[in-house]
C-alpha cells in the first residue's frame, strides 16, 4: 500500500489506525466498504482510504497534562486531614 488517508499526518498513525480498525473488525464490527481481499488489514486500510471510520487525536498532550496537574492539586496532600 503506497498511499495514506490525505486526514492521518503520517505513515505510522495511519497504520496504528489501520491496526485498531483491524482489531474492531477481528471483534465482530461490520465492513464499512466492500472489499476483494479475505485480509482484515486490507478491509481496515481501505475503510481508512475511503474515509468511512470516524476518529480524531483526542486532546492535545498539553491539555490532558494539565487535567492531570489540576487533579493532583485538588487532591489532599499526604499527611492532611480534611
């Protein structure tokens, strides 16, 4: 496979796409494009190309960091009674 979604920023997030849409299809999920092959890879690659798989990157590392900090700041120190 030469080419990639024109959506995925690179060739490794494209696979690891590729390969969770995989694992759904291995689960049970239902095809969302009519493909020749027998291999799930392909069925799930071609999903991808076609653009019928909703997904995005979630939230920036940054933001999810500080949800992180946030969360611990709340929480009581070790030691302190509430």
């Amino acid at each position: 496979m030469d080419r990639i979604s024109e959506k995925t920023d690179s060739k490794f997030r494209f696979v690891l796409l590729a390969a969770h849409r995989a694992e759904q299809l291995i689960r049970g999920a239902r095809p969302r494009v009519e493909v020749e092959s027998p291999k799930i890879s392909k069925v799930a690659m071609e999903e991808l190309l076609a653009d019928t798989v909703n997904w995005d990157y979630g939230p920036a590392p940054e933001a999810a960091a500080e949800e992180v900090v946030e969360e611990v700041a709340s929480e009581p120190a070790e030691g302190e009674v509430h």
